[in-house]
C-alpha cells in the first residue's frame, strides 16, 4: 500500500511539474540589430502648396533591440546626418542644409532614443526623445515587425516599420512664405517613415 501512494505521489508530482512548465511563457529572445543603411529609409513628407513634397537622408546609423519570435522591440536608438537631406532637388537640399531649416553646419545630428516601449496588439509603440536642432521633444512611433531571417550571405535580418506626425515649429524650424490667397507654402505638420532593416550582432 505505502508502494502505490509514494508512486501515486511522484506520479501527482511529475504531472504537476509538467503543468507547470506549459504554463510557464517561453522567455524572451531578444537580439541587437545594426541599422543597415543601404537596405533602410528615413523618410519624411511635408505639405507643399497643395501637395506633398517627400525626402529622405542618405546617412543613418543605429540599433534596434527586438524578439524575432514575436516581434517585440525593446530598445531603439537612431542617428541621421542631416547634411545627407535629398529630395532629388539640389538646389532644395542646400536650402534644407540652411539655417531656415536644418541648419546641418550647427546641428550635423538628428538622434532619436526609444525609452518607454508599450507592447500592442499589432505592434509596438516608441516613446522616446527625437532631438533635431538641439531641441529635444518625446515622440511616439508606432512600429510594426515585418519579420526576422538568414540572408544568403550568413546574416541574420530583422526588419520594422515605423511612423510618427511632429510639427517642425517645436524644433524652431519656422521658415515659411505666405501665398498671395493667404495661405502658407509650406505645412507645419511633418510626417516620418522608417523603414529599418538590422543585421544581427
């Protein structure tokens, strides 16, 4: 009798054991990626007149922390030069490199560092300060997780999406011409497009 309850026993035990081990979430995967700038854009898009006027920079450089099982990013910091500016139109650029704009001889940096991450139901939103001609402002980008794989050349990728609205006055980018009907030429609300693609550390 003492035989059948110590197995009865070990048995509840080990039963117990593996209940708990299936409820018990699997523990994050979380890996560094390099920001791969030939295979990353940063783009923003303003109103001009009546339409959209869309650029880019040329130069960036930064990391993403993220679980390639789900998705999730947990740190994230970015840094573009402002002097690489293109919107296919030399003589625009230059005057994006001005102090009217980005004034790219004073402020060379725009950085921005994730610090609060909050995980949602189709991807994840960044907190953090985006600091453009030396004024820093928290900004929210709603990131989403386009997937994690081996390229053909023995690197492991991860790619997100990333989004955000700012108005270009809180950085004291004020520059702007009013129309002859009264309206502005150019719009104060910018957007910002990420497309990152990050190579495992």
């Amino acid at each position: 009798m003492t035989r059948i309850r110590t197995a009865l026993v070990a048995g509840l035990t080990v039963l117990g054991m593996s209940a708990l081990l299936l409820a018990t979430p699997a523990r994050a995967e979380v890996h560094t990626y390099q920001i791969d700038a030939d295979h990353s854009n940063v783009g923003f898009t303003v109103r001009h007149m009546f339409t959209k006027m869309n650029g880019r920079f040329d130069t960036v450089s930064g990391a993403i922390d993220l679980d390639p099982t789900t998705g999730a990013v947990s740190a994230a910091k970015g840094v573009v030069e402002t002097k690489s500016v293109d919107t296919h139109h030399e003589k625009r650029d230059g005057h994006l490199r001005s102090p009217d704009f980005f004034d790219a001889e004073k402020f060379p940096t725009l950085t921005f560092t994730g610090k609060v991450f909050k995980q949602v139901k189709d991807g994840t939103e960044i907190t953090g300060d985006l600091t453009m001609r030396g004024v820093t402002k928290t900004v929210t980008f709603k990131a989403t997780f386009l997937g994690a794989a081996a390229d053909p050349f023995g690197n492991t990728r991860a790619s997100i999406s990333a989004s955000t609205r700012v108005n270009r006055k809180d950085f004291g980018i004020d520059f702007n011409k009013v129309l002859d009907n009264g309206g502005l030429l150019i719009g104060d609300d910018v957007d910002i497009d990420l497309e990152i693609e990050g190579i495992q550390k």
